[in-house]
C-alpha cells in the first residue's frame, strides 16, 4: 500500500511539474526555446525547425512565443516576396486578396509588454521593444547575423512625435526612444540571404535548424519550377502582382494616420500552416 501511495504521489508531481511548465511561457525558460514553422505551396508542405535566442533577444523571443502559442499566425501568408526574403506574419490570403488580422484587438490579453505611452508603465503600446543596434540595444557577445533561413522581426515606418518608453533587458529600467524603433507588431520574415550579414535596423531572433536548410531550398526550387512552368523561365515577376494596401490605421499610436505600401503578393499562396512551440 505504501508504494502504490509513494507512486501515486510521484506521478501527481511529475503531472504537475508537466502542468507548470505548459501553463506559461515563462515557468520552464530555457536559453534557446524551439519551434517548428510549416508552410504549404501548391499543395505541398514544408517543415522549418528553428532555435530561437531568448539568451540575446529576451523580449523579442517572448513576443514571438506569445504569438505562436496562440496560434496568431496559423493560416497567414506570405504577403510580400522577394528572392531575398519571405514577408509574413499579418494577413490571410482569400478570395485572391489579402486580408489583413487585426493584430491590436486581438493580442492585448496575452502579449507581453515591453513599450508603453508613459513612463508610469500605465499604457501600453502592445508594440515591441526594438532589439538591434539602431536602437541603442546591444549584446556583449554579438548580435546575431542574417543567415539563410533566419527569423526577423520587421517593422513598417511609423514616425511620430514624442518618444515611447521600453522596458531595456539590460538593467530592468525604463528609457525613452522613438516609436518608429519599438513598433514591431507581428511581421516578420524569413531571410533567404545565402551569405549571413549584420543586420542593424531589425532584430534577427532565430536561426534554421541544420536539418531544415534543404526544405527551406527545396521550397525555393518548388516556386522557381512554379514560375518557369507557369509563366515561362525568367518570369519570376509575373509570380506576384503589386498590391496596394492601407496599413497601421489600427495603431493607436499613430492617431489613425495610416499609410500606403505596395507589396508583391505571390499569385500561388505561400501560407503558414502552423507555427508550433517545441521547446520552451
């Protein structure tokens, strides 16, 4: 009876001990969390494991998890392509146009906060601080640079008068700085530089597991052979048409005063099928 008592014990802590650490984002931190990022094209899927930096980019690797473990990003697209680079994180892809997700009415229970209005930390942007160099963040070892297949977070521009006030990881204490620098929402995109370089305007926060590098190539070759099957070869232009969008007429910072951006939108979605926490 003893040891069925003793087992029964054991098991209730380790269920427990199980329970906490998939209760929060925070109570089973470890320095490189990890995540797998699945996209489909034309009717084939494509598995991304990454190994993200919460040990150089704290605040930027919580948001990010934030967003993930809420699925915020399952069904998005990719909304601009480029050959260097895969932009993502903000809208949906229907009836052959975009459509954008509210990231403000939707994150404001769950996102962790790094920015606010005021220095008594009594409103909140729900925006993120700007981990890179450009914004006066540094890291004693190094930042880390564009590799093939990297994460980074983006930002449009948003100018506005007065400054913010950011949470620094460095010391804990608040500091003013520009909005423009701390309005990372959701965006981000996938590097597809094949020389790793700095980066000193955005915050590269992942990097592509050794394993995934030749699905993230595969992929290219997917959408070339698309392209040229399609369209003919050296029609790569004709993969995207220039759409133009409103943004940031959500953002409350900005008084309502969005702007115009044209991005080239893949003809054949690019879309996330779902981005999952593996590690915490």
């Amino acid at each position: 009876m003893f040891k069925n008592l003793k087992r029964f014990v054991s098991m209730v802590l380790a269920i427990t001990g199980v329970c906490a650490c998939t209760a929060t984002l925070t109570a089973c931190e470890t320095p490189h969390p990890e995540v797998r990022l699945t996209l489909s094209f034309n009717d084939e899927t494509y598995t991304l494991d990454y190994v993200l930096y919460r040990n150089i980019t704290p605040a930027t690797v919580n948001h990010f998890l934030a967003l993930a473990e809420n699925k915020y990003y399952d069904g998005l697209c990719v909304h601009d392509y480029t050959t260097g680079a895969l932009y993502t994180g903000a809208y949906s892809y229907e009836s052959e146009k975009l459509v954008y997700k509210n990231y403000f009415d939707t994150v404001a229970s769950y996102i962790p906060q790094t920015v606010w209005s005021d220095s008594e930390k009594t409103k909140p942007t729900y925006t993120l601080y700007g981990e890179f160099e450009s914004n006066n963040f540094s890291v004693e070892n190094g930042d880390l640079s564009e590799s093939f297949g990297a994460l980074v977070m983006y930002y449009s521009d948003k100018k506005t008068e007065g400054e913010v006030y950011v949470q620094r990881n460095q010391d804990g204490k608040l500091a003013p700085r520009s909005y423009e620098e701390n309005s990372a929402t959701s965006q981000f995109f996938i590097s597809l530089n094949e020389s790793a370089s700095s980066n000193n305007d955005y915050c590269v926060f992942a990097t592509l597991k050794e394993g995934s590098v030749s699905v993230l190539k595969s992929l290219q070759t997917a959408i070339a052979d698309y392209v040229s099957n399609t369209y003919g070869e050296d029609e790569a232009d004709e993969f995207v048409t220039e759409t133009e969008m409103e943004i940031d007429v959500d953002d409350e910072m900005l008084g309502g005063n969005g702007s115009t951006v044209f991005y080239d939108v893949p003809n054949e979605p690019i879309v996330i099928t779902s981005v999952k926490v593996k590690k915490y």
